[in-house]
C-alpha cells in the first residue's frame, strides 16, 4: 500500500554531480522521517542523510559539505544532491521513509526503496 520510487542515479566522473529523488505513494497518515543509505559492494548498509519532517537534516560525516538532503512535504518526496562526487561514493542509495499508516503514536512501518546505482570513476 506503500511505495517509495527513486530516480537520478547513474554514471558520472570524480568531481561531478548527481541528485536522486525519492517519491512516496499510497495511503498514509504521515512520513515521520526520510533519509537515505548507501551500500558499496561487501560492505554493510550505510546512514547517509536523513531529514524530519520539519526540515531538520544530519549527514554522515564522510559526505558532510559535499551532499545536501532535502524534502518536499506536499509531494511526500526527498531528494539528494551529491556534489564533489568521489569513487569512494559509489554504491547502490536506498531511500528509506518511516511512516504512520493510519494515525500518530508510537506504531510506525519502514519501508524501502529499490535502490539506484551510482557509479563514480576516476
């Protein structure tokens, strides 16, 4: 009943920029936070950036400067504007949402996007 669609990723040099957006449909009460992860190939799933819904952002220190998270409450989606991109960046970016289906409180669903492929060459 709840979908989160990405776009934006692809192929760019060292130094380049990308942004990746995050779409969410369906029925819900509310998003209580967006943010996205990153995993590189043999690594762990990586906090990158997230955002409440008041606009308040944090960033992992390894993409500090560089990224800039933002979000757009009327059309439920969030973006990621990665700048001064490195290889180091590459991975594949899930957006993630938690949401409140049907009213406030303590209940609350995660859900996922399908992930986008960036890719960073030297």
């Amino acid at each position: 009943q709840v979908q989160l669609v990405e776009s934006g990723g692809g192929l760019v040099q060292a130094g380049g920029s990308l942004r990746l957006s995050c779409a969410a449909s369906g029925r819900f009460f509310s998003i209580n936070f967006m943010a996205w992860y990153r995993q590189a190939p043999g690594k762990a799933r990586e906090w990158v950036a997230g955002i409440t819904s008041g606009g308040s952002t944090n960033y992992a220190d390894s993409v500090k400067g560089r990224f800039t998270v933002s979000r757009d409450n009327a059309k439920n989606m969030v973006s990621l504007q990665m700048n001064s991109l490195k290889p180091q960046d590459t991975a594949v970016y899930y957006c993630h949402a938690r949401i409140n289906l049907s009213g406030p409180g303590p209940v609350s669903y995660d859900y996922w996007g399908q992930g986008t492929q960036v890719t960073v060459s030297s």
